[in-house]
C-alpha cells in the first residue's frame, strides 16, 4: 500500500464560490455586509456582527499584519512532507477579517507578531488557488 500524497483541497461551496473564483484570478474579494460595512472571513450567508444577509464581494487590498504564527516542522501528513518547515500565520487584514494561510519566502526566523506582509497565490489546481503572504 502506498501513501496518499495528494493534498487535501477545500471544498468549494454555494457560500464559498465567489470567494475561490477570486482567488483563482488572483484578485481576493471577501463579502461585505451592506448594513453594517462589515468584512467577514470565512464565507457565511450571515453578517456575524449585525446578522444580516445582504452583502456585496468586494476586492480586498491583500494588505495585513501578522496576528500569531506557528513554525511547523513535523509536517500533518505525506501530502505536507516537502517544504518543512512551513511557516503558518494568522493575518489581520487591512479590511478587519483575520485569515489563517502559509507565510512564504521568509526565514522563519524572521517572522514576527506584527510583521507586515502581502497576499500572494499559490495555483494548486485548476480550481484551487490558495492565498499565501509573503513579507
Ligand atoms: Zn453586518
């Protein structure tokens, strides 16, 4: 028997759909909430902070500020074996949501609570774009 080293892919779905095609043409937008002006992240059919349902997907500046981190040398399994250590941070964007994704092209002794970085993409498949940062 041999390992399954396929990454695991999101599963895109009716609320999340937006979301993955805008990430696919690199270009991120996220819902916002045109009642309260609210960004959210993940996508959900309901504003968590006033719970309303009409929200337009606007583009985002990818812009944020590193919230915590995690340097990750034991990989979560074969699909993750390459490229260890891996640099996994907490992002708080410019636009408010705070979003969980690999931090790229960085020692990682020089991440750092605070650091300021970039989205960036990653192309997994023909459907599946992923974000990164990148200082
Ligand atoms: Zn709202």
């Amino acid at each position: 028997m041999t390992a399954d080293t396929s990454r695991p892919l999101p599963t895109i779905t009716l609320d999340s759909a937006e979301y993955w095609a805008s990430t696919r043409a690199h270009a991120t937008k996220m819902q916002r909430c045109t009642r309260c002006a609210a960004f959210r992240f993940y996508p959900t059919p309901i504003c968590g902070e006033c719970g309303s349902t009409d929200f337009t997907w606007e583009l985002i500046s990818g812009r944020g500020t590193v919230y915590s981190f995690s340097v990750v040398h034991r990989s979560a399994g074969p699909a993750f074996e390459t490229g260890t250590p891996t640099i996994l941070v907490l992002v708080t964007l410019e636009e408010g949501p705070t979003m969980m994704a690999d931090l790229i092209d960085c020692p990682p002794d020089e991440v750092s609570i605070g650091l300021t970085v970039q989205m960036d993409y990653r192309d997994l498949t023909d459907k599946i774009t992923l974000p990164v940062f990148r200082r």
